[in-house]
C-alpha cells in the first residue's frame, strides 16, 4: 500500500512538473511569434533569428463592401473606410502587406499633421482676442493706432520668422516621430562649454522654407511655431501702447520674431542647452516648458518690460509726487470679449504642444485641456476675490486679466500636472497678477496700461518654476523628455533636481532675453525715438500716426481723472 501511494505521488510530482514547464513555454512561444523583441544582444548577433514568413493569400482574400452596396448608401457608417480605401502600388499584384503598413503608418503621421495644423489655426485666432483686449484697455483716440499694431504684428512678424527666426529656433531640432521625423532640420550650431559638455545656441536649417526645408512635415512645424512666436510679439504692443511709434514698433516687432525670441525658443525646444542640463548634468529632464509659459509668455512680457522702461509712462500717468492716476479703457465689454477668444484659442496652445494626437502619450491632450480650462477658471476667481476684499468691489478687467494669468501660469506645466495641481497654479496666478501690477505701477513706476509685463511676465515665470514643483511624474511622451528617460517629476512628487533646471531657465529669461531686449530697443530709440510727439500723444495716436479714426463718427472727449462718488 505504501509503495503504491508513493508511486502515486512520483506520477502527481511529473505531472505538475510537466505543467509548469508547458505554462512557462507556451505564453513565450506565443509572444515570440507574434512580435519578436530587438533586444541590444539580439541585436549586436551576427545572425538574428529570421522573421515568420507572411503570406499574402488572406490580405488578397479580403474583400469590401460591393459598388451595389455603396450606391444605397452608408447612413449607419458600416460601410465606410474599409479594405477598398486603402491605397494598393501594384493593381496586378492586388493589395500587399505593405500597402497595408504604410497606409497605417501615413494615417498616423496624418492624425498629427491635422491636429497640429487645427491647433496652429486655433492660436493664430488668439489674435484676435490680444487685439480686442488691448484695445479696450486703451482710451478711444488711440483705438485705430493700437488693432493696427496688433494687425501687423502679425505681417512683420510672420515675415522675420520666415526669413530667419524659425532656422535659429527649430533649424537642428530633428527628430520628431510625432511628425515624420522632420529630417531636413537636422543642424545646431554647438560648442563645448562647461565640463566639456555640448551647448546648442542655434539652429542652422531651414532658412525661407528652402532647400531641404521644403519638407510636408517641417511646413507644419513652420506654422505651429511662427503662431507662437506672434503670441509673444504681440504682448508687447499692450505695454507700449498709447505713445509708441509705429515705425519704432515695426523694428522692435521685426527683431524680436528675427533673433531674441528664436534664440530662447532654440535653447528651450530646438534642442538648445537649457533643454539639455539634463542630459549634460542630470538636472532633472532639463529646463521643461511644455507649451510656452516661459518661451512664449516671459519672453513677450519681458521685453514689454524693457520696451516701457525706455518709453516711459504716458502723460498725466503719475502726478509730481509719484502718484498714479487711473486711465481706464474706453470699451469694457470688447475686453471680456477678448479674454474669451484667447480663452478658447489656448486650447490649440498648450493642447497643441504635443504636436500630435496619436502614440507617444499624446492621448493626454484630454488632460492638457482640462488642466487649461481650471487654471483660467481659478485664476480668474482668485483676481476677483482680491480686488473684491480690497477695493470693495469686483474689477472686470482685473477679473479678465486673472483669467488670462492663470493660462499664462499653466501653460509651461500644463501636460505635466494634474488637475489638483492646474488649479493651485492658475489660482496663485490669479493673485500673483494683482500684486504684480501694483509693485509694477506703483514701485518701479512702470506705465503698462493692459497689465501685460505682469500677465505675462510675472505669471509666465510662474509658470516655468512650477513645472518644477508640481509636475507629478505621470505624463509619458514616448518614454523620455529632452533625452532624459522616464516623466518629468518635480520637487513635490521627488526630484529637487528638476526645479534647479527651471531656476536656471528663469534667471536666463531675466538676465539675458531682458538685456538683449533692452539693449537693441535703446538703440531704436536712438536711431529713430521710440516715443511719439507729447502733441501727438495728447491728440491720440490715430490721425498723426495712421491718418484715420477708429471711431470717426464719434466725438472724443478725455475722461475726468476724478471719480465720482457713489449714490
């Protein structure tokens, strides 16, 4: 009896064993065989393994729906985008796996294309909206003189970054898998600095569109940047307006969409040595600005600061002792207008910065959105309740310009954090820009009649250092960020190192985008005055300027710069 139970249990032992080794050995064979891994020893093998034959029996075998079937129509859309839209290279042969593959392959380059173009069309809208804002924070005899610097901001700057501006910025920022590869911008202009590390200070491809920059994937690249660059132009004809020459702001305009703006833009996504500090000396993933807080927002608010401070305030700004005088805007409500285009135009902004819609992570655009609508939203109460508490009563336009601080605040972090997160940045936005306009106005004595310099300057910077706090190490955009593997984390969620690297980004923005900004706008000023006539700027800038009226039918009179009191 005892022999055969132990025979019994040598039968059972063999048994498992054999079970074990068939549950260890089908699910490899299995994965093998349906996708073999490269792995780096495999690789360096003189010999691979050799990959299953495929044939082409089945794909040829599969057939659509018939003409007849398509003539009634697809109401149900069942019918529609199948085996017969596929493109097929040799009609004799029929359809192959290539075709297949490369159809998929283009559909997916395609997706990115679309959406970056839609996004692109989208910030290029935002236009629009920086001019209705400007202009409504502007008294109504300046009206024509302001849109009209907001209108061509556009043509001068559209103009210098297609001359040159895009090949500093994106000329050596290739690859980019999100849009094909963009091979053609394939230069940097290098030298070993620090610990003998590579330092990329500009691109060196892609001069007019020409050359090998005639390229499907680098034209959308073109248009998605160059709207950028229009956003950060133009936030500085907000600080400047109601006294700047036209013809100064047409110089001013050229040279930051030329050379100040493709350089920092270079140095941050062009594959230029703030990006790198991660690679070269492990801060983190680099300097990180996903969509612009920094690159886009700081350097047009900065030089708006630099610009003012050559200016000067407007006339009757500040009384003798140093006080400043209200000067309100002629049209409230094209303010909140405003404040809404640009609204919806950031959600091709910080969305759009994936620069696709299909693999690599970009399926977080849902989350980007999301982040964008709460940091506006908080933002836009925190301004406010702090006008509110203080003065007694809600400012609208403090209100549209907290909205605008908290997507200037998230718009750097904004495919980073997470919803908890959005809205604690967009809410400290909301009160930094408050604080902010106040020291400027009141401490520096620094006239911007929109609040540009703090909605975008201030806030902007906020937003660089904030990647640096509250990125929570979740966003994967195919595995790695600036070269560095993994998700960017910041100081909260475990990695100090990052926020050193946003540190640096910002001290870059101050010390050297300000000076190169102050000092070639003193230079104009020299060369040509950057300020108008105290007669033209008392008249207003419309007719000396641009020899028609935005408002001809009306008659323009100067506020009181008394309030009255209340009933």
């Amino acid at each position: 009896m005892l022999i055969r139970i132990n025979r019994s249990r040598h039968r059972l032992t063999k048994l498992l064993v054999l079970l074990l080794a068939a549950a260890w050995l089908l699910p490899t064979t299995f994965v093998l065989a349906q996708a073999p891994a490269a792995s780096p020893s495999a690789a360096a093998s003189p010999a691979p393994p050799k990959s299953v034959p495929v044939t082409t029996g089945d794909i040829r075998g599969i057939s659509g729906p018939s003409a007849a079937d398509q003539a009634k129509g697809d109401p149900g859309g069942t019918i529609t985008g199948t085996v017969n839209d596929i493109p097929v290279t040799d009609t004799k042969a029929g359809l192959s796996l290539a075709d297949i593959v490369n159809t998929v392959g283009q559909n997916r380059i395609a997706i990115n294309l679309v959406w970056t173009l839609v996004t692109g069309y989208l910030v290029m809208f935002m236009q629009a909206g920086f001019a209705a804002v400007e202009t409504g924070l502007c008294r109504a005899k300046n009206a024509n003189h302001t849109f009209m610097m907001n209108f061509m901001v556009y043509g001068w700057g559209l103009f210098a970054y297609w001359v040159m501006g895009f090949a500093l910025q994106q000329g050596g920022c290739a690859p980019n898998t999100n849009l094909g590869g963009l091979s053609p911008l394939n230069s940097e202009f290098v030298f070993n600095f620090i610990g003998g590390k590579p330092w990329g200070l500009f691109g060196e491809r892609g001069f007019f569109l020409s050359g090998p920059a005639y390229d499907v994937g680098v034209m959308v690249m073109f248009l998605f940047q160059m709207v950028f660059m229009d956003t950060a132009a133009t936030i500085v004809t907000g600080a400047a307006a109601e006294r700047w020459k036209f013809l100064a702001f047409s110089i001013s305009t050229f040279f930051l969409a030329a050379i100040v703006y493709p350089l920092y833009g270079n140095w941050a996504w062009g594959g230029g040595w703030t990006s790198q500090l991660g690679v070269n000396y492990g801060l983190g993933h680099g300097y990180c600005d996903f969509a612009g807080s920094g690159v886009v927002h700081a350097v047009g608010g900065i030089t708006a600061l630099a610009v003012s401070m050559i200016i000067g305030p407007r006339i009757g700004k500040y009384t003798r002792t140093g006080k400043a005088n209200p000067m309100p805007g002629h049209d409230m409500t094209m303010v909140l207008i405003g404040c809404f285009i640009l609204a919806f135009g950031w959600f091709g902004f910080n969305p759009g910065s994936t620069l696709g819609a299909s693999g690599n992570g970009n399926l977080r655009i849902g989350t980007i959105a999301v982040n964008t609508m709460l940091a506006g939203c908080t933002g836009s109460i925190a301004s406010l309740l702090y006008m509110w508490i203080r003065f007694g009563k809600p400012d609208a336009s403090m209100a549209g310009n907290g909205l605008l601080a908290g997507l200037v605040a998230i718009t750097a972090p904004s495919g980073f954090v997470n919803t908890v997160g959005a809205a604690i940045i967009g809410f400290a936005a909301g009160m930094l820009v408050c604080l902010s306009v106040e020291f400027i106005e009141r401490v520096l004595k620094v006239d911007d009649p929109v609040g540009a310099i703090s909605v975008h300057g201030t806030c902007g910077l906020w937003g660089v250092i904030s990647v640096g706090l509250f990125a929570d190490g979740t966003s994967n955009y195919g595995g790695s960020w600036n070269g560095v593997n993994g998700n960017v984390t910041g100081l909260f969620y475990g990695d100090p190192s990052q926020l050193v690297a946003q540190l640096i980004g910002c001290a870059t923005l101050v010390g050297i985008i300000f000076t190169l900004s102050y000092v070639f706008n003193w230079l104009v000023d020299v060369v040509v005055g950057q300020r108008v006539s105290a007669a033209t700027e008392l008249q207003g800038l419309d007719i000396p300027e641009m020899g028609a009226l935005g408002y001809p039918e009306f008659q323009l009179v100067s506020a009181s710069l008394e309030v009255p009191a209340a009933d």
